[in-house]
C-alpha cells in the first residue's frame, strides 16, 4: 500500500472507500443493507465511531468518519470482517437468494487467492484513506458521496437513495444517525 493511503493522523476525519470482492453487486436486497447499518451502529455504540457521511451502494460503500479513540485502521478493519461474516451468513440463510451459489463460490475463489483468509474474502482489502483536513475538501467529499446513486443512474435526487446520509442531511435519520459536522447545513 502506498504511503498516500494511511491513516497518518489517527484522530482525523477519513474518507474511505470500499468494495466486494470483484464489485459483486451484493447489496441488492434490505437484508444486506441492513446488516451494514447494524454494524454501523454498533460501532457508533462500542467502538467509537463517529460517522458524519455515508451512502451503501450495491458493490461497495462510501463512509466519511473518525475514530474518537484514535484507532481509525482498526476500527475499519474490524467493521469490514465483522459485516463480512454477518452478510455472508445472510445469504447463507436467505431462501430468496437465487445467487447465493454463485456469490458463495465467488467469495470463495476469491478466499483462495489471498494469503490471509481462511474461506472467504468478502471485501476488497484496500480502503483508500484520505484524511480531510478542511471545510472545502469534506464538503466536496460530501456532495461525491451523496450524488454516487445519483450518477450511476439508480436515483434523480441524492435523498431518493435510502442508505445515504443525504436523507439525514434533510433530517430524516430512519435509516441511521449520523454525527454533526458542525459547519454544513
């Protein structure tokens, strides 16, 4: 991993970006996406999390956030292997999955390939954090999250999008709560 891509100050804001395994297109049905937002929650609850931006697309999710404990790696690094074992146990068990053959030998083939993974590998395993040291890069950080469902094509409006934050940007927090930024409205 380049020297550009660390989490250099470990009490700042990070955004990061991640994807499945071969942008598979898990997240298709409410049950994965809510096992993301449960894991979200869990680690705004237990692990100290704080979340100011986020949007869940079908192969890969967009957070901006910081580690109040100054742990922002680890804290990344559990959230992806815990979701990886919840969402995989969810297709395991969900009878209307008709991919789910197809997702588990892919998630599997892809476990073979990678030194540090016993079975499955269900994320991609770089991150790419970038530290957002002022107003105008998180804003602009923000408006990419927020318009992502809107330019492939799924939503006309940011706040169509169900599990983004540009909903709680209008004050709807249904799906998840998000921390205060403090300077955008």
């Amino acid at each position: 991993m380049s020297r550009k891509y660390k989490f250099h100050n470990k009490s700042g804001a990070y955004f990061v970006s991640f994807a499945t395994v071969n942008w598979l297109d898990v997240f298709t049905r409410h049950v994965y996406f809510n096992e993301l937002a449960s894991s979200i929650e869990y680690c705004r609850k237990h692990k100290s999390m704080e979340l100011y931006a986020y949007c869940f697309m079908p192969s890969h999710v967009h957070l901006i956030f910081r580690s109040s404990i100054d742990q922002p790696s680890e804290l990344l690094r559990d959230f992806k292997k815990y979701t990886a074992k919840k969402v995989l146990q969810a297709i395991k068990e969900n009878p209307q999955e008709s991919r789910k053959e197809w997702l588990l030998w892919m998630f599997e083939r892809a476990g073979k390939k990678s030194a540090n993974t016993s079975q499955y590998q269900f994320w991609q395993h770089h991150n790419q954090p970038i530290e957002l040291r002022s107003p105008s890069v998180i804003k602009q950080k923000v408006n990419y999250i927020h318009n992502n469902p809107v330019e492939t094509g799924f939503v006309i409006d940011p706040v169509d999008w169900k599990y983004s934050s540009a909903r709680n940007f209008q004050n709807d927090h249904t799906v998840l709560q998000i921390d205060d930024i403090g300077f955008m409205e």
